[in-house]
C-alpha cells in the first residue's frame, strides 16, 4: 500500500471519528444528569487527585456517580453501573479528578482486575508498553519509550523490589525493574501510572510511577468471598494446569476489617523457536579491507587446507580455492554474515506460582486509621533448554579436541546487506546444548500505616515499609558434538521469507548413535537478593481550595548478585580436561546410553513457514546428573566474577533521603475551575558498591562509594474550559538512578567466544530529565472521554555503552581461570593471527555518561459507551507516537513509533464480551554495535488480539459467572533480527492460551 493511500485512509478514519464523537457526545448529554441546585452538576463529596497521592482512594461517590436517570431517560434512581462499564467509569472519574497528567486501572470487584497478571494489564494503558517473556507473557513495563528501569514501580505507595532476573532465560536484569508477571492480578484492585510527577510522588521514574495497590477489607465492606477456578490450556502442548484465587474479607461494623486472598497457578509450558546469540563474518585473509575488527566479527574460519570427508571432488589435504567453492570473491566473502550459533530451540517445563495477601484495617474513630498490608510470593520455573547448534562460532581449524577444521563453502548468495541468502556449507559440525533453568523466587514484603486527622484542615500520613526477596537459579549444560570432520553438511536456505532460515542437514541429528562426542559440560548458579525498607511522613494542612503539603522520607535498598561456577572441576570429573571423553566417568563410548530423541514430535508446529532440522537428540538429564555426581558439584561451586547470563556481580547498598512541600490549590479564572499543585522534592542519594575483580589468581572485591543530591522541581495545572473539556499543563524535572548492574565495578568475561568483556563504572551519574507536557480531555459523558497529551523529555546524562579494543592482558585474568571452552576459543585466535595469547584483542563495553537524548510524543485516548446504539456496547481505543533524537546518534532501545490498543465490549443480560487488541511497532532492542558487527537488534512489530468473556448464571442468587479467556487468538511469534529483517536473531512461538472456569462471589 502507498504512503499517499495509508494517509488517505488515515484521514478518512480521522473523519468518521470525528462524527461519531459529536454523535456520542451529543446523544449522552441528552443522558446527562440534571444540573443541582444554582445550575451546579452533582460532584463527589470529596476530591481525589490520584497523581499526586498514588496511594489515594477515588471515593465511593466518585466511582458510582454516574447518569441520575431512569430506564426511561427521566431523572430519577441511580442506574448501577457494573462489570467493564463500572471500572472505565472508574477509571474516568479518576482521571478528571487528578491534576497530574494520569492513567488508572480499576477492578469492578474483588478479583476482577482485566488479564492474567498486572503487566497485562497495564498494557491497556495509553502509552505503556509491554516486554514479553518467551512464553508470551509479560513480564515488565515500558512508559512512553522508556526501559522498565526508568519507572518507578511502588507497592501501596512504597518502594520494594523483586530479586528475579527478567523471565525464563535471565535478562541479568539490575532489579530496578519488576517483574509483574510475578504479582497475580486477583489479589490487586487498583493500578495507577502517574506520568507526570508532583513533589510528594518518589523520585527515581522518569518515564512514570506506577503504583500497585492489593485489596483492603473496607473496598467492600461486609463479609464477602470470592474464588476463581480456571483451566489453563496451551496449545504449544497441548496441555492444561489449574489456575485459582481465594479472597476473603470482613469487616467488624466501621471499624475493623481483615483480607486474606491467595492466588496460584501451575502450567506446563512448551515453546518452539529458534536462536542465533548474534551474526558473524568470517576471519579470511584477502587482502586490503578485509579483517577489520570491528566493524569485522571475525568470529570463524573457513578451511584452507581441505578437511577429511568433505567430498564434492575435493581431496583431504590439499588447499581449498574458497573464491572457487563459494563463487563469491573473496572480500565478498570475508563481509558475508551468516548465524553464529542457527539453532532449533525446544523449551519445556513447568511453572508454579503462588501469591498470599492479607490486608487489616482498624479505624477507631473518624479521625484515626490504621492499616496493615503483607504480601508474600514463591514462584518457580523448572525448564530444559534443548539448543541443536549449527556450528559456526568458533568453527575453524585448531588443536583442541572439537575444533572441526574449517567449513568449506559451496554455491554461496549473499545480498546487498552481505547477509547470506543460500549456500551449503561442508565439514559442517552440530552440537546439543542442554541447560537445565532452574529458578526459584521468593518475596516478601509488609507495610503499616497510619492517617491521623485531628482536625478538618491537617492531617498526617506515616507509612513504613520492609521487604525482602532471594532469588537462586542453577543452570548446568550437558553438551554433545557430531564427530568433527565426520561429512556433515549444512544446506542453508533463507529465500522463501521464513520467518527463521531453513537450516537442513544431511544427517540425522536425533540418531543417539550417530557418533556424538562431548562437547563441553557447565556448573554455574546464580544467587540475587533484594532488600527494601523505608519510612514516609506526609502533612497536610488546609482544605481543598488551598492547601500545603510536606513530609520527609528514608529509602534503603540492597541488592546482591553473586555467581558461582565449578565448570573446571566437573568437566574434568566428567569427560577429562580437555573434555575428549577418554577418561572420566562419561567416557565417550557410553554417550549413547544417555542420549534419546526428543519426545516432540511435531516441534515447530505453530510456525507460519518451515524449519530444517526439526527432530533432535536430548540428554537423558536424571541419570546423567546421578552418574556424574552433580549435586556435589554445584553445592561447592566456588564464587566467580561473571553470571552465566553475562549479568556484572557484586552489591549495592542505596540509602536516599528525600523531603518535599508542595502547594494545590483550587480557583476560578473566567468563572471557570482553576486546579494547580506546584513544588519540589529534595533527595540525597548514598551509594556503597561492592564488586569481585580478578587480581592474579585471586576475587578480590573492589569497594566505591559515591553520593549526589538533586532539586526536582514540578508543578501541574488544570482548567475546566467547559464542563466536559479540562485542559492540563505540566513543567518538571524528574530522576532515574543508573542501572544497578552498570555501576557495579570489574570486568565480566562470560562470552564462550573470547571477544567481548563488559565492565562496570561505578563512576555512573543519575540521569535527569526536563520534562514539559499539555493536553486534555473531552468528557462526552459517563465512562466516555476523548483524551490528548503531547509530551518532551529532555534526558541529560543518558547512559551510551562504548566499545574499546583491550589486549587480554590488560583483563588481569589468568589464562588457566578462564572456563576450557573460552581458554581453547582464545588459544585459537591467537593461532590464527599468529600473536600471543596476551595481545589478543577483547572489545571491552563500558557504559558511560556521554547523551542528551530528547523524546517527543503524542497520546491519544478514546473511552465510549455507545448504549445510544446498543445498550451495553462500548469500545476504548488509545495510541502513542514517539521520536527521538540524541547528540550521539544513538537512541533508547525499545521505543516504538507508533502503538496503539483497541478494545470493544458488550455487556447486558448477564452476558459480558471484550475484544482486545495490541499493536506495537518495530523497535531498536539493542543498539549497534553487536557481535562487532555495525549492526544493533531490531524487535518486529507485533500484535497480539485477546478475547475476555463471562455470563452471568441466573441462579444462586447471580453469584456465579462463568469465565472464558482467548490469549493470542492470532498465534503472533516473538521475533528480533539482526540489523535487517531477513537476518533472523530470534524468534519464539508461544502459541494460543485458553483459560476457561468461574468466578463466585458470596
């Protein structure tokens, strides 16, 4: 489609909205409650500004305010608005009562939040994006382009973190990030983002704030009881586990109340995909222009002297015409990328999840409350990681024991991009990489509070909080090779537009028998805990057409990561040092007895085209860990420097103190209400970084210590222009700390490969940003609003990572402590290049302070029963655009252009329908450069399409609903490319989920 007829369409779908927002607007002010007495509109008793207090509750006047109309039209009872209509209400009512520009998430009862946890459902939100686990599901927030670490994720208005480390395979994640998918969406009633800050809001998003709040006895007072029972089908595997919650609550006449709710889920999972860790050109000699590194990889090399068993007229020993083989030039194909690692995935296992919150109010007089909230979450993730690597990293001829002598490249097509197209590579090898991931987490956090009013016009807020959470993941590696120089070859095909290449074999790779050979074996665990705790005061003086605010607040949070490898050790126990299989207590003879074909048997099924190997062998891992005494092995596993996941070690001690006035005051200007909250928050910030270096022989830990301090000044405005337009204008300056990981100190040297190191730099400043934003709504009635904010952030101090090529020498690590595959890949290179080990080049990342990054955009938001159509029917439609630009040229990663998110329900006679669906654009995922490639990591755009539907049982007193919830209706993969979109780096298939049950109140 042309640009010329994309725009047109636009405009035309510009148009027919326009109308059908002046229909729907007209048609509900014929709807519209009858102005009070003096010509007033009936307001809530008591306003709330959400954005300024996170933790504060819309009353309920404010949420159940709706049409003062009978069925009739005449003004009469109050309608009860329930089910979708009552949260969008609710949500609505609370954003017109916020200054602060906002969004709110409400439950319509106990239970009831939309989505299967709190990622999914923030992504309903304008300008929330989603990051997805493997699996598909989501596991951490974006706000407006913006990384998960630039939002400020607080817990009933507290801070607190959560050990794990991103998902299935392990982001390495620095733990200012959540990960929501670990808190289940039953036992929470209210979501707010605050997207533009006010004094009292704490520092450390500048993206946003997101605050989670669990349910509270008295959000429906009496005694209540709600369970959820689900069924959780997939069809990845065709296998269904139980997914419930139990909520319970009671409350003592207006006093006291008690909560207790539990929630958990066990699923088998399964998902099919493929993999790259990156794109490589090869290390040839040819002349000028050719191995520059970088932009070269270099991370291969063909074979010059022709290998045994290669045939095609070849004969072993002689030298090989490359120019020949392939039919390229050489310098083309010195520039031609091929996958480092091509390889079918199979990721199988199980999850458990279980999530306890108990919630206690005591409210002894009008004046005084208290509360107790506590929440507690295990959850684990027992998977095998079944890789079938195409060899190619690495590859080349050396001395080492699975060194396979170089490809040898036929009939090879490259594009203009140099990415391969087609070819056949000969002398070929495969090796089955099998990771055991398993993870256990484990959280646990409480928070007091108490309200005092001791008169109409002060009150005061303390609120304390403590948390803890550890988190231990043990991921071994059981690995087998084919036979080096054994005939294998690989016919390569990425031409039909797959949306991963065709890599076929011409063996069968899931014969135990085919001759497999020890590749290598790993011992490596990772252990991480967070601990939080914190005291706030907060005092307000005056009433609601002026008053002051202030207070104080302490925050402490720990973090530890600490990595533990006795690789060494075991490989020698298992398969001898080099890991030839000649001694040990796997000798290579016995390989065949623990090797078996994988029990999928229909692996890549919900591909939209083909994979080339698609049936592969798999370790038998039980009696493999038994016979080679693996558990003594990894309880002894000595401390080393790096994560297997190539995250930095080491801890953080954090210490900030922070106080804060603001002033909100209510006016009129032309007869109209005037709104402003204007103020500054003060913070000094302690920072005591610990980090194990190498030093000779020895881990020593490198202490730094660091503080700053920073004025974050804001202010919000809000006017009625009309009495359903409100315009809003907001100034201010906003923090983020740096990422726990970057600042921890000493180099990181986990890459198989030997190329790329990555060091930490304690010396890392906070990033600050400006920040300007305008919009406003158009109220067309009830739940409906037409919502636009434009927004500029203009971030200093943006943290840019910068390559420098670093002779090993200069790592200060041993050659002997380095792990065998790497030593073996290192001792190669130098071979190759004909220098000392020690002069080898190592492209060491070092993140630095170096980028002004400025980030434009505009949302759009939508919100519209069309009960004037049919009663019951309504759609809610958002989108986001987003540009940026730096001094560097280099942008944040993970900022689509354009994301938009479109739901349309039905809701009457007991029957409830929702059609969700989100779509968000092609992202930078990971800047240039990779693999010492000029090339950065480009996600493709995705939609996912959700269906949510309920009926109402007209028996028990309407106390049941039925439930049934359609995930990924559209089967979209997960996929990331290499600079150019038929350089596939990854792409996963989660598949469709179906979650079927009920839901019971009492």
């Amino acid at each position: 489609m042309s640009v010329r007829r994309r725009h047109k369409n636009r405009v035309q779908l510009l148009v027919a909205a326009a109308g059908l927002a002046l229909v729907a607007a007209e048609a509900q002010a014929q709807n519209t409650a009858q102005p009070g007495p003096g010509g007033q509109q009936p307001s809530p008793a008591t306003q709330v500004d959400t954005a300024a207090s996170p933790n504060a509750q819309v009353p309920p006047a404010a949420v159940q305010s709706v049409e003062q109309v009978t069925e009739s039209g005449q003004p009469g009872a109050d309608i009860v608005v329930t089910g979708i209509r009552a949260s969008l209400q609710s949500a609505t009512n609370a954003k017109r009562n916020s200054v602060a520009f906002g969004d709110s998430i409400f439950a319509e009862d106990i239970g009831k939040l939309p989505a299967t946890n709190l990622a999914e459902t923030l992504n309903r939100i304008p300008g929330v994006r989603l990051n997805r686990d493997i699996s598909g599901e989501g596991t951490q927030v974006s706000i407006r382009g913006l990384g998960p670490s630039f939002s400020k994720v607080l817990l009933n208005g507290t801070q607190f973190a959560v050990a794990s480390d991103g998902g299935t395979n392990g982001s390495g994640g620095g733990n200012r990030e959540v990960d929501l998918d670990f808190f289940p969406s039953e036992l929470f009633t209210r979501l707010d983002v605050a997207k533009t800050p006010t004094a009292s809001t704490l520092e450390g998003g500048i993206a946003g704030t997101v605050n989670l709040r669990n349910a509270r006895p008295f959000d429906k007072p009496g005694t209540h009881i709600t369970v959820v029972a689900q069924g959780a089908y997939t069809d990845s595997n065709d296998k269904v586990g139980p997914r419930g919650a139990l909520v319970a609550s009671h409350t003592f006449g207006d006093t006291f109340g008690v909560l207790l709710g539990v929630a958990g889920v066990r699923q088998k999972t399964r998902v099919d995909g493929y993999d790259t860790v990156g794109f490589t050109d090869a290390n040839l000699a040819c002349g000028t222009g050719c191995n520059v590194s970088p932009p070269e990889s270099n991370g291969f090399s063909f074979a010059s002297i022709t290998p045994a068993n290669v045939g095609r007229g070849l004969v072993a020993g002689t030298p090989v015409d490359l120019a020949a083989t392939s039919g390229l030039t050489l310098s083309q194909l010195s520039k031609a990328i091929i996958p480092r690692l091509g390889r079918p995935v199979l990721t199988e296992g199980t999850r458990e999840r279980i999530s306890v919150v108990g919630a206690v109010e005591w409210r002894p007089s009008d004046a005084l409350h208290f509360a107790l909230d506590g929440i507690w979450a295990r959850s684990k993730r027992d998977y095998l990681r079944s890789n079938m690597n195409w060899q190619v990293r690495n590859s080349g001829p050396g001395t080492s024991p699975q060194s396979t002598g170089g490809m040898v490249p036929f009939d090879i097509e490259v594009d203009s991009n140099n990415v391969v197209t087609s070819g056949v590579f000969a002398n070929s090898s495969f090796f089955s990489e099998n990771s055991i991931f398993n993870q256990d987490t484990k959280f646990w956090n409480v928070t007091p509070s108490a309200s005092w009013k001791p008169s109409e016009t002060v009150k005061v807020d303390l609120s304390a909080n403590f948390g803890k959470s550890t988190f231990f993941r043990e991921q071994p590696t059981f690995a087998f090779q084919t036979a080096p120089n054994s005939g294998v070859e690989v016919a390569y095909d990425n031409t039909n537009g797959n949306p991963q290449p065709i890599i076929g074999a011409n063996v069968d790779l899931g014969d135990p028998n085919l001759g497999w050979q020890w590749y290598r074996v790993n011992v490596q665990n990772v252990r991480r805990e967070t601990e939080t705790r914190g005291a706030h005061l907060d005092i307000y003086v005056g009433d609601d057409a002026l008053n002051v605010k202030f207070g104080a607040a302490y925050d402490q949070a720990k973090r530890s990561v600490r990595a533990y490898d006795n690789t060494n050790p075991f490989q020698l126990s298992v398969c001898g040092s080099p890991c030839t299989g000649n001694t040990g207590s796997v000798p290579t003879s016995a390989i065949p007895q623990y090797l078996m074909r994988t029990a999928a048997t229909n692996f890549g099924h919900l591909s939209r085209g083909s994979f080339g190997v698609t049936s592969f062998i798999v370790p038998d891992l039980d009696r493999l860990k038994e016979v080679t005494n693996y558990a003594q092995f990894r309880d002894t596993a000595p401390e080393t420097r790096g994560a297997v996941t190539g995250g930095s070690t080491g801890d953080i001690d954090e210490k900030v103190y922070g106080g804060y006035a603001e002033i909100n005051g209510t006016s009129e200007l032309f007869g109209r209400e005037l709104r402003a909250n204007a103020g500054f928050r003060y913070t000094y910030t302690k920072q005591h970084v610990v980090g194990p270096s190498q030093i000779g022989t020895a881990i020593v830990d490198i202490v730094a210590d660091s503080n700053y301090e920073e004025v974050l000044p804001s202010a919000n405005l809000s006017y009625d222009v009309l009495d359903n337009l409100k315009l809003r204008f907001a100034v201010s300056k906003s923090l983020t700390r740096p990422d726990a990981g970057s600042i921890l100190p000493g180099v990181t040297f986990s890459d198989p490969s030997a190329q790329i190191a990555t060091a930490g730099n304690p010396a890392l400043q906070p990033y600050t940003s400006d920040n300007i934003d305008v919009g406003g709504e158009f109220y067309t009635g009830g739940a409906g609003y037409i919502g636009v904010a434009l927004f500029r952030k203009s971030i200093n101090g943006f943290t840019a990572t910068i390559q420098q090529a670093t002779p090993f020498s200069e790592l200060n690590i041993p050659v002997d402590a380095l792990q065998a595959t790497q030593r073996q890949a290192l001792l190669d290179r130098a071979a190759a290049s004909g220098v000392a080990v020690s002069a080898v080049p190592i492209t060491v990342n070092l993140p630095v302070n170096l980028n002004n990054l400025v980030i434009k955009g505009v949302e759009g938001t939508w919100n519209q029963p069309l009960d004037f159509v049919v009663k019951g029917l309504g759609f809610q439609a958002n989108g986001t655009h987003i540009t940026q630009k730096s001094d560097s040229g280099l942008v944040a990663a993970g900022v689509p252009r354009w994301q938009y998110n479109l739901q349309g329900y039905y809701e009457n006679y007991g029957l409830s329908l929702s059609l969700n669906y989100v779509w968000q654009g092609g992202v930078i995922a990971a800047n240039a450069p990779q693999n010492n490639l000029p090339l950065g990591l480009l996600a493709d755009a995705r939609g996912q399409l959700d269906l949510s539907a309920g009926y109402q049982l007209p028996f028990m007193n309407k106390a049941v609903r039925l439930t049934l919830d359609m995930l990924n209706l559209t089967n979209a993969p997960i996929r990331t490319t290499f600079g150019y979109d038929n350089a596939a780096y990854s792409v996963y298939y989660p598949g469709r989920q179906v979650l079927f049950g009920l839901r019971a109140s009492f």
